[in-house]
C-alpha cells in the first residue's frame, strides 16, 4: 500500500502520466464506461470523466480512497465516479466496461498479485472489443557493474569499522532484489526476457534465460531488470538504464560474489519468479565463461529471493502441509473476534468480551478497541 505522499509523486512523473494520459485521451469516448484498478487517489478516473465518460468505477482497497472521493467531488465529478473499496475479486459491477486502466506494477510487472488482479479484471469485465490499458509490457536485462550500489548493500557484512564478522547476513542481501535507481555501467547489449500481454494472461509466472556476450570490460556485480511499457499502440514509457528513473526503479540481481569480465566473454543466467501467497519468489543462475567456444569458467551463481529471507526451522515446520497447528494467544483472539462478528455482535461488545476473556493482552480498554476495530476493517462486511 502506498501513502498520499508517494501517490503524489507518482502523479508528478511527467513520463508515466503523459503517456496515461495520452492513452486515455485515446480509448475514452462520450458516454464510455470504465474501470480503473487500483486507482489510488483516482487521477485516471478523473482524467477519464474529463475525456467524457459516463460512468468510472475505481477500484481501491487501501484508505487513499477516501481521499480519491473527496478529490473526485472538488472537480465535480462524484456523481460520475463509483468508488469501491474492496479487492478486485470482491467487486460486482452492474455492466460490462468499454476501457480498463490500470498501473498495478513495482519496479517490474511481476509485483504482487498485479497479473493475476488485472486478468480477473479483463475476464471478468472488459466488454467484447474493449481497450486495455496497458496494453504489454517487455521485459528486459543486461549484466551491469554496479559498485557503489554493491558496496552499500553486501561490503558492510564482510569490512566494518569494529572487526566484526557479519558475513552470514551477507548471503541474504545477496539473495534479494535491489533497487538500482543510481548510475550503472551496462557491459552487453540488452537481451528481451518476457512479454507479459494483459489481453492474454495466462500464467502470472516468469521462466526465462539469455546469453549475453560482454560489450565493454568491467566488475559484473549483477543482472538489472526493467521494463518497456506499451499503453497503446504508439504510446510508453521505459525504465530502461538510459531513461532518466522516476516512480518505477530498476531491479538489480546481485551476483553474491563480483566477477570481472572482458570483452567477448559469456554471461548466461536464467531468471525464473513465481507467485506465493502475495509476492514473488525470484530465482536466477547461471554461468560467466571466458571468450571463446569451450571458454573457461569464470564463476557460477545460483540464487534466490528464498534464500533471502531469514528462516528459522520452526517457521519452515509451520507450513508443511503435513502439520497441524494450534492457535497461539492471538490466534486465540482473533478467532473468537471473528466468531462473534458472525454472530451479529456490535464492536463494543466483542472488545468487552476480550478483555475479559484474555486480560494480561489487554491490559487498556482502548487495547481491545483497537483490535476488534482493526479486525473489522480487514474482515468486516456490511
């Protein structure tokens, strides 16, 4: 979820909005209907009630909602706008939608559960014939050399000022995605990934690989990610490395340890990600090999996000589908919270009850509001 603040500076990218706005102006028509997911404090539904639609459903599950109503009404368009605050799964629309816009991505379209938002939304209403917004978008990587960024997220972990070994956190930064908004040194040509096309999602994973043969000598400290954006035919944007970086970042791929390359030499890595829970598990490997047919081996890497994340044995044992657990003391508490929402029962009186029930968690009145409060918030319906 984002803040007001960071929906402003994504309002105040001149490359990301111009190229919306561009597409919209395109798409929108007198008397149009569209959808807009995750529509944030609502600057697409605005610009499309400015084009002439007659009706814009936006689609937002976080508070920024609220400010998307109140901004909708100071521009006059709150009769137009119907504002839903609930995930796209959830939402039930009266009639098909001519244009469905969205900008769901991070730093790259494998984000969350964007893909598999946006093609619930197509299949489920996007009129025969209708626009989508975006329309693809390519997926693209080059080794880079990367020091200063390499330095500032892995050398802290092998070389400090108290002598300090703290190399067993190394391998877990070295095993996460990093945002590379600073300058890097491209040492191959760009190779295409993937094209994930929103009118034909199908899976929401990514499998892919390359060879790229490097171009200019250096320290190959990972492999950077981007995308090219297609909105509409003629119309996007890139986060590509030449591209000044706005609201969507690059992602680097860190290599765990830097490898120096000359010109001519191999660098081959497959990239895979896969969508657990609400996020991605990223996964790449491969081989770096001197010039030549049969060149040598250089260095070897086989990564992943998974690796990335410090996991204890217990948490692991957690998630076997082969155990059974219990509730701890939260657990505890929120099931009973939950059953009594189902039986009908007013906040007040679920909050009492769990503060009788379980005093030594709730030790303030306004402890239990808070969590029968927050409860209602996630769970609660109407």
């Amino acid at each position: 979820m984002y803040s007001i603040l960071q929906y402003g500076h994504m309002i105040a990218d001149p490359v990301r909005m111009d190229a919306y706005a561009r597409a919209l102006r395109r798409a929108v028509r007198p008397g149009s209907v569209v959808l807009d997911v995750g529509a944030g404090t609502g600057i697409f539904s605005l610009l499309a009630c400015q084009l002439g639609a007659r009706r814009v459903y936006a689609v937002e599950p976080d508070g920024a909602i609220e400010a998307a109503r109140e901004i909708a009404a100071a521009n006059g368009f709150e009769e137009r706008i119907r504002f839903l605050g609930e995930r796209i799964e959830d939402v039930k629309l009266p009639e098909k939608v001519d244009v469905l816009v969205s900008d769901l991505r991070g730093s790259l379209p494998f984000h969350g559960t964007h893909l598999r938002a946006i093609a619930e939304a197509r299949q489920r209403f996007l009129a025969p014939g209708g626009t989508l917004i975006p329309l693809r978008d390519e997926l693209k990587a080059v080794p880079v050399q990367v020091g200063q960024l390499y330095d500032q997220n892995a050398a802290i972990w092998t070389d400090n000022a108290w002598g300090l070994d703290m190399s067993p956190a190394r391998r877990l930064v070295t095993n996460t995605l990093w945002s590379a908004s600073r300058s890097q040194k491209v040492l191959a040509k760009a190779r295409h990934l993937a094209t994930v096309d929103y009118a034909s999602l199908g899976s929401v994973s990514l499998r892919s690989g390359s060879t790229w043969r490097i171009t200019r000598p250096g320290t190959a400290h990972g492999l950077l990610l981007w995308f090219d954006a297609t909105l509409a035919e003629g119309i996007g944007f890139s986060n590509a490395p030449h591209r000044r970086a706005r609201v969507y970042g690059r992602v680097c791929l860190p290599l765990a340890e830097p490898v120096e390359v000359g010109e001519g030499d191999a660098f081959e890595a497959r990239v895979s990600a896969d969508l657990v829970d609400a996020d991605y598990v990223w996964s790449w490997e491969g081989v770096v090999r001197e010039r030549g047919a049969g060149g040598a081996v250089k260095a070897r890497f086989r990564q992943s996000s998974f690796y990335g994340a410090p996991l204890s044995a217990d948490r692991l044992r957690s998630r076997a589908l082969d155990h059974a657990p219990g509730l701890n003391a939260w657990g505890r508490i929120d099931a009973l919270a939950l059953e009594l929402m189902g039986r009908g029962v007013a906040l007040e009186g679920i909050a009492r009850r769990l503060a009788c029930s379980f005093p030594e968690r709730f030790p303030r009145w306004r402890d239990a509001v808070d969590r029968v409060g927050s409860l209602s918030a996630q769970y609660g319906g109407d």
